[in-house]
C-alpha cells in the first residue's frame, strides 16, 4: 500500500505510538549503559523528524544489503543523537535490540557517538559539522546514475561551526536537489540547553541566500513532518537543495524536567519517572486508536495494512486493540567482497627517462588520463588544481569525476570520504599545510571501525568495503619556497604521522611518483598522505623502479659502506649531491631513498655502520622514526647518527621564511655542502 493510498488519520496515531516506544528504547539504553547515560536533550529532539522519516516511506533502502549503490543515505551529523538512531535500527532489524544493552563500555559496538562500526552507520560524526559536509559529497555523486536521495539531521548549535557553510553553499551552488537536511532547531546545546550562545539572526534567510529551498514545520507532529518530508520528495529535483527546519525544544517529549539536559546519567527514580510516564503516555494513545477504529468501523485488514509497515501486529477484539511487536530478526547479510583494482593499460603511462627533470604536477596529469579510464577514479581538488594536476588528467577522460570544490579545503576532505564509501578510489589535493586535522582524524577513526567491522566476519561489511583516499600534498618541505611561511610544508608531515591508519610517502623522483601511483591503482591501500614537489625534479630512478611500502631504496654506494646518508622528496637530491662530492675526495658513501619508514634497513645501519645522515628538507620526520628504532634496538646500535633537517640549533620546531630555494638550502643548513662538512666533522671523531 502506497503511502498516498494510507489513512492519514490512522497513521498518524500509529506513528505516535511507535514515537513513545522509541523514546522507551531510548530510556532503556541510558537504564543498562555502563555510565547510566544517554545524550537525552538531542537524541530527544530528534525522535519525531527520524520517525517520520523512517517510518513513513520516505527513504529508500535494502535492508538485505546496507552496502548496496543507489539507495538513498542517511547522515547523522549530530551524533549526540545517535541513542534515537540506534533504536530506530533495532526495532528495523538493522541492529538486534541485545545491541542497546550495555552500551558505551569497551565490548559494545554502540557507541556514545556514532561510526562504521554499527551496521548501517557510514561514517563516524559528532556534533562538528562535518556530517553535513559528507552528505552534500554523497549528493554530488547521487545527482549521476544510479541516482538516490541523501538525508542529513544537523543540529542548530552544530551551524555555529564554519565548515557545514561550506557544504551549504557548495550545495546551493551546485542545486543539489537530491539533498534534504533536517535542522534539529531545538535552540540549545552543551553550555545551554534553552538557548545558543552564538544565534541567528535568521536562519530561514541564511539559507534562501545560499540558493536552497527552506521548509519549517513544527517538529512536535509527526504528521506535519511527515507531509514536508512529501514536499521534498515530490520536488526534490527542481534545482535546489531542501532544508527543513524543526522547530522543537531540547529534550522535547520527555516526561521528567531532567531530559532537557544535554547528557544524563539517571538515577532510579529519574528512570522510574520516565518509563511510567512514557507507558501512560503510550496506553493513552493506544486507547485513542481503539476509539477511532471502533468510530470509523476500521476493519482489521485496513489496521493491519497500516501498522505492517511499522514493525506491529494487530490483535483486535471487541473490547481493546493491542499492537504486538513483530519478531525482530537481522534482516542483511554480508555483502560480497568489493573489487578496489583500478583497470588500465599499462602501456600508456608516460616513459620518463634518468636525468631529465619532470614536474610532478604534469606526470599526474599524464598518469590519470590513464587511470581515470576506471570509472572508480575519483579527484577532488580545493582551488590548486594546477599543482596537483588531477583535474586536468581526470577532466580529459570525465568531467563529472574531477571535482573543484573552491576554496573549502575542509569540505573537499569531507566529499573524499563520502566518494570513498561508494567504493571509489579517491584522490583530495591541496598544499601541505592546508589539510584540515580535524577532518584527517575523524576520517581515520571511520577507517579503523570499519577495519573492525571488516574483521568480524558475521558484520556488515567485507573485505573492500574501507575507504581508498590518496591525500596528494602538494608542494612538500620547502617547496614553495617564496610564498610565505603559511604555504612551507616543512612541519605537516610530523604532525600527520601521528594520526592512525595514515600511510605516508615523501616522493622524490617522477618515475618514483609513477610507481607510486599505480601501487595505489592496486587498490586497499586505505588513506594515504601523498607528498610531491611542486617544482620540477630530475629522474633518479629509471622505469623499472617498482616502489614498496615501507622500504627504502639504495640510490648510490655500496650496502656494507661505513657511512650512510638518508633523506626523501628533494632532500634525496641534496644527499646524491654530496655523496658525489664525499666519493671524489676518496671515501665511500651510500645514500638511500626513504620515502616511506623502513625500520628494518634503519635498524640494520644502525647495527652496521660507522656514521648515519639523516638529512631531511623537513621538522625531523625520518629522524623521530629513528629515534624509535634506537630505543628498540638499545645497546646493539654502535652507528653515530646525525641529524640534518629544520629544526633550529636547540633542537626546538620552527617555521621556515620563504625564499629561492638555493638560498634557502644554504641559510638553513640543508645543503649538500653542508651534508659534507657534517660527515667530515664526524669522520674526524669516528675516525681519528
């Protein structure tokens, strides 16, 4: 039976059951979590917008295969809220209802913020804006064949961030009419719950000027909610994005005063009060249902039609109606395993040839008119495209796949992971210091609970099922030379080691960056923190290189020479330079490549050899990572190691004033030259 076909009367009253009950399940959450809690005054507010929408017909999706391209998606971005989902979901059969006991402690997978970890939840989001972001990516995609809807429930305090603005006006922009966004308007949050501390001046207005359609409804009836979700959907492409705002209170239909409060831990009698209130309220509606079928002498056929679609059955006799709970079982199964392999043909990569300098901007453009022969090939750039060239190389092959996002680097990371999750392979590109941490770290957090999912095998997801991102950063160490201490990228790569899950690569040669790229084409290779000169460099290695992760290559030398210079990006150049010189003056040098961590080959020198450069364009990064392996290794190092990089003469961060990049190697200490001094100065203790 179509929606349009339903008593509007009888549905409402069921609604308003299932409503009551999912506040119980709520409550029920909060009596067995290991804290007593619940972000009650959100989760709250957000129940009659999230019933209406699943329950009423409104979104499209199989529940044999949550994984499946082209059903409609859900974002949670407020994700305080995640205790009204989460119940919405067991009773669905997305999760069992064992799932909402014990939540929040170590074992549980329901969390007090939500992530992949729970089937049916895509990404990980909290309260910061960036949910929204990742919905408008999942529309820009939803917008091609197969086409689906994407419905996102931010919360108004969340709008006091800066980057959901930069969704919404990308959104607006672009008419992403396939976008429905709820705004919990529930005029508070953590510090005040009764009202926002920064507000707006009117938000209606705020969004009409950024090009989307504004409904507002009283979020307290289901049934007007229910009708503006209709509104959307009968007009949703007609050239804009839809916000509704729902009006509400924090902690709305609650019983006790207490769930106004942003989180509670409940006390018995808070607990007490709640559940007897909500079963009365609940008994109430269900006797106002018995008038109305027994006024309107409603068959129980036509009750049964309607209260099918909400997970009841009827029972009816002459003197009451009783809704029983259909039995709830796990209604998916794990999907197949996703196929990351990027098809190319091999042959049409460009031949770069030794010696010769290349810009890597102009070798990824020849390489992705390749690659983006795979309809998987995503590139995402945030008004830098001409140092990445993604766009160009993508653009050749499909417009629709190279994506500008404008200045908003935030919001490009974001469309990354919403790429991503569909199964794409998926490249973001800005300067080295422009990426946004907050976003890196909440995206790994995603890819870890999704490995956790991956691993168990009675979970939602399969093996291919984790996110493919390539964070290509541009202009790497100090290859921006003169444009200012902002653009140097001389310390993002000790400060994004430290987030979990990211694979990072300091290239230093084209055909380098070739290989690179095609071990990415592999597919899985999970986030990846790409770094490439922006200037042109010469080829060091020939064609045949074929680049592994986490090994270093030998560029020069013998493997048993008793000193050892090691660097990445256009440091290995400087280091080439002065083992040159080291040769000429009579003594043996080798240099090596580590443009990812090889802790192995940096254990082994140290065991082995007499002296150790390690001479970076950067704040230390191969020089920490040695630090470590001297602490595992203790009293088997016998090299002295020598640390060549950014640092100032205390050993202390700095960053780096822009200059020609002569001038800036010889003012800082970088230098071949200087690389040689240091290895005679040690020579003369080490050999004396």
């Amino acid at each position: 039976m179509n929606l349009e076909e339903l008593n509007p009367s009888l549905l409402d009253m069921l609604l308003r059951i299932k409503e009551t009950d999912i506040r119980l399940s709520i409550i029920e959450q909060g009596a067995t979590a290991v804290d007593h809690g619940v972000h009650i005054g959100g989760a709250y507010s957000s129940v009659i917008p999230l019933t209406a929408l699943f329950y009423g017909g409104m979104l499209r999706y199989d529940p044999s295969d949550l994984t499946k391209i082209g059903q409609d998606f859900f974002i949670l971005s407020k994700g305080h809220a995640v205790a009204s989902l989460a119940a919405i979901f067991a009773d669905l059969g997305i999760i069992s209802k064992e799932t909402l006991v014990n939540s929040r402690s170590l074992k549980s997978i329901l969390n007090g913020h939500p992530g992949p970890v729970l089937p049916g939840i895509h990404i990980s989001t909290g309260p910061l804006g960036h949910g929204i972001c990742v919905a408008t990516g999942l529309a820009n995609a939803g917008k091609e064949s197969p086409r689906f809807d994407v419905y996102c429930m931010v919360g108004d305090g969340e709008l006091q961030e800066g980057m959901p603005w930069e969704a919404i006006i990308y959104a607006g922009s672009r008419k992403l009419g396939n976008l429905c966004l709820f705004v919990d308007r529930n005029y508070g949050q953590l510090d005040s719950v009764d009202s926002l501390l920064v507000q707006f001046s009117d938000l209606r207005k705020s969004f009409e000027s950024f090009g989307w359609r504004v409904l507002e409804v009283n979020a307290i009836d289901v049934t007007a909610v229910l009708k503006t979700l209709q509104a959307f959907k009968n007009d949703r492409y007609q050239g804009c994005p839809t916000a509704i705002l729902l009006n509400t209170t924090k902690g709305f239909g609650g019983i006790g005063s207490f769930t106004k409060s942003h989180k509670i831990s409940f006390s018995e009698e808070q607990l007490r009060i709640e559940i007897k209130g909500l079963c009365a309220r609940r008994e109430a509606r269900l006797s106002e249902l018995e008038t109305y079928c027994s006024s309107h002498d409603c068959s129980l056929t036509e009750l049964m039609a309607h209260s099918g679609r909400l997970g009841y059955i009827p029972e009816k006799d002459e003197k009451s109606i009783r809704l029983k709970e259909v039995s709830k079982t796990i209604r998916w199964s794990r999907p197949d395993t996703r196929n990351k392999r990027i098809e190319y043909e091999l042959e049409k990569l460009p031949t770069l040839s030794v010696g010769l300098s290349y810009s890597a901007s102009a070798v990824i453009t020849q390489c992705m008119k390749v690659f983006a022969s795979d309809h998987k090939v995503i590139s995402i750039d945030a008004d830098l495209s001409s140092t990445s060239g993604l766009f160009d190389g993508v653009a050749a092959i499909d417009t629709s796949r190279a994506l500008n996002i404008g200045i908003a680097e935030s919001n490009m990371m974001n469309f990354g992971e919403a790429y991503a999750l569909l199964g794409k392979n998926v490249w973001v590109s800005t300067f080295c210091p422009f990426f946004d941490w907050r976003v890196l770290r909440r995206i790994a957090i995603g890819y870890q609970e999704r490995v956790e999912a991956i691993a168990d095998p009675a979970s939602w997801l399969s093996e291919g099922h984790n996110l493919d991102i390539t964070f290509l950063a541009t202009a790497a160490n100090i290859d921006t030379v003169t444009n200012g201490a902002t653009h140097m990228g001389n310390d993002d790569i000790l400060l994004f080691s430290k987030i979990a899950h990211l694979k990072i690569i300091d290239v230093s040669c084209p055909n380098q960056l070739v290989s690179v790229m095609k071990w990415i084409m592999e597919g899985n290779k999970g986030l990846v923190y790409l770094r490439i000169p922006r200037a042109p460099i010469k080829a060091i290695y020939d064609s045949k290189y074929t680049f592994e992760f986490g090994k270093a290559y030998r560029l020069a030398g013998e493997e048993n020479a008793p000193i050892s210079i090691v660097s990445s990006g256009r440091g290995a150049h400087e280091a080439l330079a002065a083992a040159r010189l080291m040769n000429e003056k009579g003594t043996a040098v080798a240099v090596y490549d580590m443009a990812s961590i090889d802790k192995k080959l940096l254990a082994n020198m140290f065991e082995k050899n007499k002296i150790v450069v390690i001479a970076e364009q950067n704040n230390g990064y191969i020089f920490e990572n040695a630090q470590k392996v001297c602490f595992e290794i203790g009293n088997r190092r016998k090299a002295e190691i020598i640390p060549i990089n950014l640092l100032d003469c205390s050993g202390e961060y700095r960053f780096i004033h822009s200059a020609p990049y002569k001038e800036l190697v010889e003012n800082y200490h970088i230098d071949s030259i200087f690389i040689v001094s240091e290895i005679e100065r040690a020579c003369a203790r080490v050999f004396p």
